[in-house]
C-alpha cells in the first residue's frame, strides 16, 4: 500500500461482519466472566482491554496505523494530563 492508503487503512483489518473503519471508543467499560480473568489482565498474564485510559482498541490502532506510516517495528501513544 502506498502512503495515502496506509493513512486510511494501516493498522486494522476488519474480520466478516466487522465495520470497515474502527469506531472511535473514548471510553467504555470492558465485561469479563469472572474477576480472575480481570486479574490476569491487570498482572498482564492475559492480553486484551481493561481500563480504556491505559489501551483501548482506537489507541491500538492508531499506533498500528503511525507504525506502518513511519516503517517502525512498534509505536506508543502516550498522552498526559
């Protein structure tokens, strides 16, 4: 992909039945069955999304979308405030 296409693109590709573009998630709440599975998450022994101030699906992408941009291994967003 060239770079144009890679601002728009880069970063997520939607599974069958999956919007085209990720939507915005600013915040929301995250369900898990039980508080272990939590806890899994907050020891980072489990991947996956549990405080949308630390990650959150739209930051992921994003940082996806700056690392393909600049041809990066890895990116971060870090913000303060």
């Amino acid at each position: 992909m060239n770079f144009n296409t890679n601002c728009l693109h880069a970063g997520y590709r939607p599974g069958n039945g999956e919007p085209r573009n990720i939507p915005i998630i600013q915040s929301t709440t995250f369900r898990y069955e039980t508080s272990s599975d939590m806890g899994r998450l907050f020891d980072l022994e489990a991947e996956g999304y549990f405080y949308t101030r630390l990650q959150n699906p739209t930051s992921d992408m994003v940082a996806a979308r700056l690392c393909a941009l600049e041809g990066g291994a890895a990116a971060m967003l870090l913000s303060s405030g």
